[in-house]
C-alpha cells in the first residue's frame, strides 16, 4: 500500500495561483501512476490530471487543460499539481490517488488503489 499525503491547498482570490503537492511512502514502487482528483460540494469526485511515473504524456480535464500543469520529482517521491488562473469553479476538496496497474483508465477513480485525505482550494470572487 501507498501512503499519499497532500498539501499546498488554501484560500485564493480568482486568477491566482497554487501548487498543490502530493507525498508518498510505503511501497512506492509498486506506483504506476499517480492522478489528481477534486470534489466539490454536492458534485461528484472528477478527474483532474494524471502522470506516469516512468514518463511519458500527460493527462488533463478539459476544464484545468492550459491552466493547471502536474508533474513529479521522483527522486522526492513526490507528484505537483500547478493550478494557475483558478476559478471559482475550481473550488473543491483536491484528492491524489496512485494507481499500481499498468494499462488502466487513469480518467477512472476507480482504477486508483490508494487516496490522500485532501486538501480544500477555495477560490474567492
């Protein structure tokens, strides 16, 4: 199992900036990938983003695409997710979630093994 811990989450005024980040420990090397996730209230939790650890593409929503940049410090164990120009419909509990399976929807939080507790971004108007 991974331990996924997020931090960086907090109060800004629309069209700012955050970084969100993600730590794990625990059997990190049996992570695949790792994705963030977010739920507002009364919504259903979304796909936000997603990165291989080995490399490779990049995976966005279409609502954060051009806004919001992930990526990972491996040697850290560590996975970032840069969210600029934020909206107040980007306000939401943001989750990390690894995946330990290769060849799996990471747009599905289904496929995703282990979760972070989150971390709420409030995006003020």
């Amino acid at each position: 199992q991974v331990q996924l811990v997020e931090s960086g989450g907090g109060l800004v005024q629309v069209g700012g900036s955050l970084r969100l980040s993600c730590a794990a420990s625990g059997r990190t090397f049996s992570s695949v990938a790792r994705g963030w996730f977010r739920q507002a209230p009364g919504k259903e939790r979304e796909f936000v983003s997603a990165i291989l650890w080995s490399g490779g593409p990049t995976y966005y929503a279409n609502s954060v695409k051009g806004r919001f940049t992930i990526s990972r410090d491996n040697a850290k164990n560590t996975v970032y997710l840069q969210m600029n120009s934020l909206q107040p419909e980007d306000t939401a509990v943001y989750y990390c979630a690894a995946v330990s399976k290769y060849g799996t929807n990471l747009y599905s939080d289904a496929e995703y093994g282990s979760w972070g507790q989150g971390t709420q971004v409030t995006v003020a108007s």
